[in-house]
C-alpha cells in the first residue's frame, strides 16, 4: 500500500469544504500548481502556511 503525501493537510481542505482553486488563488499559485504540491511532501513551514490559508477561507 502507497504512503499519501500531505494527508493532514488534504484532509483539512477536505473538512473545511474549501475548492481547490479557492485554496490556489489565495497562496498566489494556479490550481495545478496546488495539485503538485500535494504529490510530494511538503515541509513543515509550507504546510502550515496552507493550513492557515485554509482555516482564513474557510473561516475557522
């Protein structure tokens, strides 16, 4: 079984009910961009600057 990369992260942006695109637009990248970030893992600092965009659009 493959390991998932940025899981936590994944699954906050799942729970947050967040898009994609949305999350994308606010880090300053295109939606593709996002997506391969999540294909390898991210550092520590990057991944808590993605939470964080995610609970600002999400309003938590």
């Amino acid at each position: 079984m493959r390991e998932v990369k940025n899981l936590e992260v994944k699954m906050e942006l799942f729970r947050s009910g967040v898009p994609n695109w949305r999350l994308a637009d606010r880090l300053g990248i295109k939606p593709q961009s996002l997506e391969r970030k999540f294909r390898s893992e991210m550092s520590g600092k990057e991944k808590s600057r993605v939470v964080k965009a995610i609970h600002e659009l999400s309003g938590q």
